[in-house]
C-alpha cells in the first residue's frame, strides 16, 4: 500500500539509498513524499539521517507512524467486528448446549 504525506519540496542533495530506492519516492506534482508497504524502524533510520532539513524529518516522521500500521483502521474495525461476532456465536453455542443439557437431564 502506497502511504503518502504533504511535502512542500524535497532538500536539495537529497538522494534515497538504492537498496530502498523502490519503496520511497517524492512526487513533485502532488508534492507528496511516499512509502510503499511497511516501514521498519531500521529504513527510517537511515531515510532520517540522509537530511538534517526539519521539514523532511518532520514530513519522513509522520510517513514512519502511518507505514508502521500493518493493516488499514477500516481493516481493523472489520476484525474487531468478526472477533466480536465470534465471540458472541461462541457464548450462544455454549448457553445452547449447557440449556439442552440441563433440559435432557
């Protein structure tokens, strides 16, 4: 999933290591720095410490906290919801057989 945030410009000099050269990438028509899948700790490291420009750290930090979510929150929301539905189907299943057994004996 490509994640993206605003960033009026990328610092002059500024060159993305090749190893991560596929992932990241500044689009200058939206103005937009982006991350494609997951961002460790590690690539934020080193993406941090190519440029002392406050903007692009601060732009690169908030990029780090929404690449680190392994799933989407609408995805989230959906498993909590299953869990809870799970849940529920488990406890009615139980209260079911623990009724029949009390009825049958």
């Amino acid at each position: 999933m490509l994640r993206r945030v605003k960033l009026s410009r990328l610092p002059d000099g500024l060159v993305f290591p090749e190893k991560l050269a596929d992932r990241i990438n500044y689009d200058r028509a939206s103005r937009e720095l982006q991350f494609s899948g997951f961002m460790s700790k590690t690539d934020f490291d080193k993406l941090l410490c190519l440029h002392n420009d406050i903007e692009y750290q601060r732009a690169l930090e908030r990029l780090f906290q929404i690449c680190t979510f392994e799933v989407a929150p609408e995805a989230a929301e959906k498993r909590v919801t299953a869990m809870l539905l799970a849940v529920g189907a488990t406890f009615a299943v139980v209260a079911l057989s623990v009724a029949m057994f009390i009825f049958l004996h």
